[in-house]
C-alpha cells in the first residue's frame, strides 16, 4: 500500500514509500514506479484464484489429518 509519494529533484522521477498491508510497517527502501504492479480492482475474481493463506493452510491441515 502507497504510504507517501516522494519528489526531490526535477531530474529525479518520483518514488514511492511502501507500508506491508499485512504488518504495518514501512518498507526499508523507496520504490519507482517501475517495480509497482497496476491494481487489480475485480476483487472476486482474484481472491477465488488465489485464496487467502491462513484458508489455504487450513484446508491443507485438514487433509493431512
């Protein structure tokens, strides 16, 4: 998640400071634009292809039960 945007120099382009949406905490370093990837706004569709962990492990510790 984008937590400030950053702009020094004129010749420098912009970069990004970074919060971890599952911590909390800021990131060590500052991101250009180029290592961010575009925001997937159809959520449905995403989290039925990728499920949350925490469901994932759980159905995983179910089956070896």
């Amino acid at each position: 998640m984008i937590h400030h945007v950053v702009k020094g120099h004129d010749d420098i382009g912009i970069a990004y400071e970074l919060i971890n949406e599952s911590t909390g905490k800021l990131t060590r370093n500052l991101v250009s634009n180029d290592h961010l990837k575009s925001y997937n706004t159809d959520r449905e569709q995403f989290t039925e292809r990728l499920p949350r962990l925490d469901k994932a492990k759980n159905e995983q510790d179910s089956k070896s039960s």
